[in-house]
C-alpha cells in the first residue's frame, strides 16, 4: 500500500532548506536521504495516511537541527528505524 504515496512529493532543493552558511546542498541531500530511507524501511502493507504522518514528521524534526549536515547513512538508518519501530508514540505525539 506504500505506493499510494508518492515519495517525490516531500523531496526538497536547496532552494527551500534555507541558509546553512554554504551547505544547501548537503542539507538538501540529507533530508532526501532520511525520506528515502524512511519510505523504503515501511512495511509494504503499511497504511498510506501512517506513513504520510511519519514522512511529514521528517521536516520538523531535522530542519533545525545543526548536526544535519554531518549525519552518517547509519545515523540516518538508526533514526528511521526508531521512528518505524516507535511509530505510535511519534503520531500520537504530533496527531492528536
């Protein structure tokens, strides 16, 4: 049921991660990056508007963060994996 969203519309440019002092780019990458993950560790069978709140949360939770250029693949693949696992509490959280 994944493939009912459509990954492409939460990529971002660096054109609207705003200013990182001349690392747009790498921030730019780093959020896609932490969306593809998250996207590709669903469950196939994961309900559609579940995973549209967990890749809607991908923004908030990184946007400011200044350790987000420097973030790691495995950084990025512990952090989705806490998400998936945990998934419950972070929509709860933010959903209610």
């Amino acid at each position: 049921m994944k493939e009912i969203v459509v990954i492409h519309d939460y990529l971002v440019s660096e054109a609207v991660v705003g200013d990182w002092e001349g690392e747009e780019e790498i921030v730019a990458e780093r959020i896609n990056e932490i969306y593809h993950t998250l996207y590709n560790l669903a469950e196939d069978d994961i309900d559609p508007e579940e995973l549209t709140q967990l890749l809607e949360l991908v923004w908030d939770a990184w946007i400011g963060q200044e350790s987000l250029p420097e973030l790691d693949m495995e950084d990025i693949y512990d952090w989705c994996r806490h998400l998936l696992e945990n998934r419950d509490q972070f929509i709860q959280e933010t959903f209610d």
